[in-house]
C-alpha cells in the first residue's frame, strides 16, 4: 500500500486493473452473459430495419403497391417493439445482481478496514476511505450495468454493420471504414490522458468529504472560534480545485466526442455523395443505397458511444485502483511463530519493550526505548509521565492496537504476539482519555464491552463509572439514543460511559487512559470508590495524572523519555524522584 493515498494511476492498463472485478462479477457472470447476448440481439436487430427500407423502396414504394407499404410498416414496428422489450429485459436481468455486487464489495471494504492496523487509518483521511466505499463503487457498478456490456454489444454491431455495408457495394464501404484509424488513435490518447485526470478527481473527491466530515464534527469548534469564514475559505479552494478537474474532464470528453462525431459524418456524406452518383448513373438501386446509408446511420450510436464508455471505463478503473488499494493494505498479523511459557500468575510483564512509529525519521529516537515492567496479578499500577513520554503508546501495546518493534509483552506468562487478537481482547478492556461513543442507545454502547453481558452487567457497569444517575433521567433511559460521537452529552458523561464500557465484562486485564479527566472532584470521588471494588477483581494499567487517580494503585511507575526511571509506592517516589514529586505537586495537569 502506498504511503500517500493520494498516489497517481499505476501503470497498470484499463483491461488489467477492471479485471480484479473478477471475483465479485464471477457470481454472477451467467445472469451478465444472458443480458449481453440479449443486448447484442436486440442491437442487431436494429441492423434488421435498413433491410426492409431496402425491400420497401425497390419492392411496394416502386410498384406501387400501398398493400406492401403498409406490411412494411407493421415489420419496422415490430422490430423497434422488440428491440425495445429485450433492452429493458436486459435491465431487469442485471439491476440485481449488480446491486449485490456492489453491496458485497463494500460490505468486505468495510469488514477489510476494520481489520487494518491503527498505523493505516492514522495516516489515511477518514474522507478517501469514505468515498471508497460510496463514490467509487457507485461508479464500478455503473461500469458492470453498461459499459462492460455495450463495449462488447456495440463491438458486435459496428463488426456486423460494417459486414453489411459491404455486402450491399464494397465500395461505399471502404469509405466507411477509412475512420477506424484515426478514431482507434484518438481514443488511445485520450484514454491515457483522461486516465490521470479521472484519478485527480476522485481523490479530490475524498480531500473534500474529509473537509466536510471534519467541519461537521468539529462544528463546535468552528462555532464557538468563529472559524466559519476559514473552513468555508478551505471548502471553497478545495471544491474549487475539484471544479476544474472535473472541467478538464469535460473539456477532454468534448474533444473525442467531436472528433468521434464529425470524422464517420465526413465518411457518411462522402459515401451519401458517391452513391448518389452511383445511382444516378444506374449503378445502384435506390432501395440499396437507402439500406446503405441506414445502416450507417444505425451505426452512429454504437462509434459515438465510444468515447463515453471509453471514459466511464476509465472511471471505473481509477475507481477499482482505489478500492483495492485500500483492500490490499496488510491486515494486523494475528499469530506469530515460536513457542512461549504459560503461567496463570505473572500478571502483565514488560521485558525489553520498544517502539517505534512505522513511518518515523530513522534518526527519530524511539518512542519507547527497553521498556521492562511487571504488574502483578490482581495489582493495580498507576503510569505517570510528561508530555511525551509515551505512556497512551504503552497502554496501546497491550491489546495490540500497536506491535512493539521489539521486546515483548506477557500476559499471565503468555506472549501476545502468539495470542489470537480476539482472545486476547476479550482478556484485556480498555477506556480511553479520548472517549468515543456509536450512533446507537446508551445499552448499546456500554454493552459493546463485553458480548455476552445483559441488563444485570449494564446496571453494575453503570453504578460503577457513577452513570446510572443520569443515564435514568435521560428521556428512554439505557434505551436513549446518545447521537453522533456522543455529542448530545457532556464530556464527564461520555467519559463515565466509555468507564463503564470497559468494565461491563469484569475483564481480566484493565487498561484506563486517564478515565476521570473529565469528571469534576466529587463525581471523581464517588467513581474512585466504586471502581477500587473492581480494580480488586482485576489487574489493571491506569495512566494517570493526579494523585486522586494515582490513589487507585498499588503501586506506580514513572515513565521518562520512553524509560521506565522507577517503580514504587506514591510515598516513595514522592521522597526519591524529584520529576515525580514535580508531576504531582505542580499546577494542573502535565503531559
């Protein structure tokens, strides 16, 4: 996967790139082929029509006979009716299972994304992965529902009509035929130079819905800094930007349909001009020549669509390109080899820990550098440390939301390396300083903690982070909608939920972030008291930042500089580290 998602088009062709579709149309391939004969006899069909003018004008219309021309009639209506009926069967025949196709597409996208490492979505913008899954695959789907049919229906009419043309005087055919050349080299061009603009587009596409996500959620933010102006300055520039992308498509799509256009109506009225010739000297029937130039006018259609089948293919392929750059990203390892001991009663340990962020400068130092750090079991240790220090990149090495570039990490005596992740999540529970909360009720945020919990955990997990009070007066109560990021609550609200959501499964081991930052001093008091009761069913990594939260612990541990400097009780490190005395007694909260 490429380090920018903003990459430009491989130089993969059209063809090579639209058949990674493969997978998803092969379910599906016997309804597509039975639509795409339909189409081709339903097209070829109207080859069908020129052949009746021509038996109308030199049979009925030339001897006169009104009883000929109106049976004619009746064949010419016919065959548009079923021309008609097989086209729109041919719709039916496909809008499902296309729909499925592009509904099983982005249903992997999605699973796909939720298995890619935290280094992936921290360094793509939540916008390109979003039009991913909407943008793009609304325009592979409309590749699958017309373009990758009518190349190959409007291929075969173009191949039987110009085998008709010269059936009926090879001459005049030739004519027809002195286009393909330069349209065969036109199309090439555009096709690489339309190729680099469609990709521009669409990943200014995916700039833009990250602008427009960002301001949405962040519209506090912008409100309350008055920051309106500048975010509608950027939206402008950006769409700005995209406007003239999209121009230059349409400038370029302009060009080939010109040419497309004009060059077989040269080669039409030159072919109208001879054979009128022809006819005048009796060299040609006027039934012929008629049936001539109605098949080539039938033929219009199909050379003219080229060059916008020609550009949503291309589309489609930029589209395609993206999508699978996403799917190709390497999911999080599950398993490494080896082998590793096993002991119900180490607790959490730490031996030679380091870390380092994948796209960090070589010359960077290490996040964390030779970590070694034991939590016994049922014991409680506070994290302490500056800003910087890399205690929130710790504590995110335990379920592994990262991988430790070396050392490693025991649980219980057992490498996490070599643990399943949904074993060794459904040991370790988490809270975050940051808390995020779904779109769903408030029972079904907190109950995400642990899948198999009912409304006796709920309640608990509630009372525990001190949230059964206002979760009660909420409208519906548990069954409260909370809204987009949470936001229809406060900030000590939606952290006492994310609490509660850590501890609703009695997890084995426990990681808090900070979980009380938010709380004001007597709702923190009545939550420490409650979850010391849980923290003695557990053992559990608690960052913290006050001496309240660092009252919670057995023991603490002071990290500096990606080190562990010293490990004791509060007392202790208050009478022998002077970095932790200062973290302590100094003003407010330091990070």
């Amino acid at each position: 996967m490429p380090e920018n998602p903003d990459t430009p088009p491989s130089d993969r062709s059209t063809v090579r790139v639209l058949l990674r579709l493969w997978p998803y149309v092969r379910p599906v391939r016997a309804r597509l082929f039975t639509a795409a004969v339909i189409a081709i006899v339903a097209s070829c069909l109207s080859l069908v029509i020129p052949l009746v003018l021509k038996w109308l004008v030199d049979g009925p219309v030339a001897n006169g006979d009104p009883g000929g021309v109106w049976l004619g009639a009746l064949y010419l209506l016919l065959l548009g009716i079923t021309e008609a009926v097989l086209f729109g069967f041919r719709r039916w025949l496909v809008a499902r299972p296309l729909a499925a196709v592009e509904a099983r597409m982005r249903a992997d996208l999605y699973g796909r994304l939720q298995r890619l490492p935290i280094a992936f979505h921290d360094r793509w913008p939540s916008g390109q992965l979003l039009s991913r899954g909407t943008t793009d695959l609304m325009l592979v789907r409309m590749f699958l529902a017309f373009p990758l049919t009518f190349l190959l229906v409007n291929g075969v009419t173009i191949l039987a009509g110009y085998v008709l043309l010269l059936a009926q005087d090879w001459s005049l055919g030739l004519v027809l035929l002195t286009p393909v050349i330069p349209l065969v080299i036109v199309s090439n061009l555009f096709e690489r130079r339309y190729g680099v603009v469609a990709r521009t587009s669409q990943d200014q596409v995916g700039d833009l819905t990250t602008l427009v996500e960002e301001s949405v959620l962040g519209i506090r933010i912008v409100k309350g800094f008055g920051r309106h102006r500048s975010q509608a300055k950027a939206f402008h520039a950006l769409a700005g930007h995209l406007r003239g992308t999209e121009l230059a498509k349409a400038r370029l799509l302009a060009a080939i349909w010109a040419v497309i256009t004009a060059v077989p109506e040269l080669a039409i009225g030159t072919a109208l001009v001879l054979g009128t010739v022809q006819v005048a000297d009796g060299n040609l029937s006027a039934g012929t020549l008629v049936a001539f130039l109605s098949t080539a006018l039938a033929l219009r259609w199909p050379v003219e669509s080229i060059g916008f089948m020609l550009a949503m293919s291309k589309d489609a392929a930029t589209a395609t390109e993206r999508y699978f750059e996403a799917m190709d990203a390497e999911e999080e390892p599950d398993t490494a080899t080896g082998t590793t001991a096993h002991d119900t009663s180490e607790g959490v340990r730490f031996e030679g820990v380091t870390f380092r962020y994948p796209d960090a400068p070589e010359e960077a130092p290490p996040v964390l550098d030779g970590v070694d750090l034991h939590i016994r079991p049922g014991e409680t240790l506070a994290l302490v440390g500056g800003t910087g220090s890399g205690k929130t990149t710790l504590t995110a090495l335990v379920p592994r939301l990262h991988e430790a570039t070396t050392g490693r990490i025991l649980l219980d005596g057992e490498d996490i390396a070599l643990m399943e992740r949904e074993k060794l999540r459904s040991l370790v529970s988490m809270a975050f300083e940051e808390p995020t909360l779904f779109s769903a009720s408030v029972g079904e945020n907190v109950l995400m903690g642990a899948e198999r919990a009912g409304d006796p955990e709920l309640r608990r997990a509630l009372g525990v982070a001190q949230a059964d009070g206002f979760v009660d007066r909420l409208p519906e109560g548990t069954a409260t909608q909370v809204g987009e990021q949470g936001l229809s609550l406060s900030g000590g609200q939606r952290q006492r939920l994310a609490l509660a959501r850590a501890v609703v499964g009695r997890p084995r081991f426990l990681v808090l972030d900070d979980p009380l930052s938010a709380l004001d001093v007597h709702t923190e008091a009545r939550v420490e008291a409650a979850l010391r009761e849980v923290l003695r069913e557990t053992t559990a990594l608690v960052v913290a930042h006050r001496p309240s939260t660092v009252m919670l612990a057995d023991r603490v541990a002071l990290l500096s500089q990606g080190r562990i400097a010293a490990v004791g009780t509060h007392q202790e490190l208050l009478r022998s580290s002077a970095e932790y005395a200062w973290l302590m007694t100094g003003e407010g909260k330091n990070r």
